[in-house]
C-alpha cells in the first residue's frame, strides 16, 4: 500500500495543482474573485491580486506538468512542497489580517478561510514533499495493480473534492436538500413550522435585490407575515432624492421555506408602497436590475 501511495503521488498531486492552475489562468471569475480574495487587501489592488493569482496558477499549471512528465525528478516534487508552505503562509496570514475573505485558491470560491484551504494546502506540502523524497514513477502502479490504483485515486479524489468549498455545489448542497427533505429542518418544532425569520433575513441580505434597495432602506426588519407560501418582510425606507424625497414601505417577499441549504439563491420580489398613500411606486431601476433573480412584486 505504502508503495502504491508514493507511486501515485505524483498523479494526484498534479491533478489537484492542474485543476487551480488551469481555473486562475484561463477563467474569467479570476478577476471577479480578485476583489474577494485576502490577496487583494495584502496588496490593496484587484488588478494586481489578479496578476499574482494568474502567476501563481501558471506556476501550478508548470508543477503539474513536471509531475506528470518527470516524476522521479525531485525538483517537481520539492516545488510542489514549497508552493504547499508558501499557501500555509499566505492562508494564516490571510486568516488574520482579512478573516472575512476568501483565499482564492482556486479562483472561483468566495467563502471565508476556513480550515479546509489550510488542509488542502497541506496536502500540497506533504505531497510534494513525499514525492521529492520517494522519487517514484506513477505509471508502473497504474499498469501493475490497475484495480488498486483506481480505488486509490477515486479515494484521492473524494478527499479533494471535500477539501474545495467551490465544488460543494455539486455534492454537500444536494446532500443537505436531500437530509432537510428525509429529516426536516433541524431548527423546525413541527413538520408544520416554517424557516426561521432570521434565516430569512440572513438569506435576503446576501442577494442582489437587498443591494439593489439597500441605498433606499432606513430600518431593521419591522414586521413580517406569510402569504400563500411567500415570506414578506417589511422595511422602512425614503425614495427619491433630497427634494422630493419621501417615506416608503421597502417590502420583499422569498420563498418561505428557503434558506442556505436549500441550493441556489431564491427569488425576491421587491416593492416600493408610499407611506402616505399605500399606493405602490414604480420603481425603474429594480425592472431594470441585470439579474433574474430580482423581481418586482405585482400588485
């Protein structure tokens, strides 16, 4: 076992290292996440995170190839390894200094640092390190003991796909939709209960349509009721500028039964009613917002 460990090494590690190097490089997101990432307020410029973020996965993107091409070769090995304590350095320091960000280890997450970059970061160490030392090929493992081999590297995989907060979508999220369907909500007293409020509220504050009236509303929540299946939360708020300004109820509505583990981002409803008429105010730019998921209420 130990030897088919050392001999596939070089295999996983050059998977893992390829997949973030490729998505820095050639993805897109990579300059969206820039802005999120503990890079961006080291260096305090997006631009320059993305740079680095970009250099960096083209150096994971050399790695892998070296891992692949010349695995006996310590020299991938120990680069791997000091690319693995070079993330543990960033990641702690990154973990104090901006513990709100994400890491941007793979450029398209934008959660927290939490322990699971540090454990994939160490993976990184420790692979490299154990492939610098064992100087082993990883062909001879795949065509001697085939049957071992895949059940190594679908056991390796597994762990790195555990280890990466972006692929949660693809497997933790459906896992949670499928426990809240089979258990039920862990916070609900009776199959009858509905999401708490607070997860309501949690869930319309990290949605586009809250920014979109963000610069409208002037108050915490001040009431909120369910209607045929909706969730309604009321705010207080001014439309309008300094002149003709004047007081509105901010009312969103979302699916009641929505919240974090529930998959992607639900649909809000917004509407503007005027405080002293109760008519509701057409509001433009809310029909005009470059998303789907914000929708003005009707009626």
């Amino acid at each position: 076992m130990l030897s088919l460990t050392t001999g596939l090494a070089p295999l996983v590690l050059a998977g893992l290292l390829g997949w973030t190097g490729a998505v820095k490089v050639f993805s897109r997101g990579t300059a969206q996440q820039a802005p999120k990432t503990a890079l961006a307020r080291m260096l305090r410029s997006s631009e320059r995170a993305t740079t680095v973020l970009r250099a960096t996965g083209a150096g994971e993107l050399l790695i892998a190839a070296g891992l692949l091409v010349v695995p006996a070769n310590p020299v991938p090995g120990a680069a791997a390894a000091l690319l693995g304590a070079g993330f543990l350095g960033y990641l702690g320091y990154g973990r104090a200094v901006a513990p709100e960000s994400s890491c941007g280890c793979s450029a398209s997450e934008d959660t927290p640092i939490t322990w699971r970059a540090f454990a994939r970061a160490a993976v990184v160490l420790i692979g490299g390190a154990t492939v610098a030392v064992a100087q082993d090929t990883w062909w001879p493992a795949v065509t001697e003991r085939p049957a071992g081999a895949l059940a190594f590297l679908a056991g390796a995989a597994a762990v790195l796909v555990a280890l990466s907060a972006d692929l949660d979508r693809w497997w933790l999220l459906p896992l949670r939709r499928t426990r809240l369907r089979v258990f039920g909500h862990p916070l609900l007293g009776t199959a009858t209960d509905q999401v708490p409020v607070a997860a309501s509220v949690e869930l319309l504050e990290n949605s586009l349509a809250w920014q979109a009236a963000a610069p409208v509303v002037r108050s915490a929540l001040l009431d909120h009721w369910e209607d045929d299946g909706w969730r309604i939360l009321q705010y207080s708020g001014v439309y309008g500028d300094r002149e003709n300004a004047r007081p509105v109820a901010v009312v969103f509505a979302l699916d009641a039964t929505a919240g974090r583990d529930t998959g992607d981002d639900p649909i809000v409803r917004v509407s503007y009613v005027d405080a002293d008429s109760g008519e509701a105010v057409a509001v433009d730019e809310l029909r005009a917002a470059p998303s789907r998921r914000i929708l003005p209420m009707a009626g």
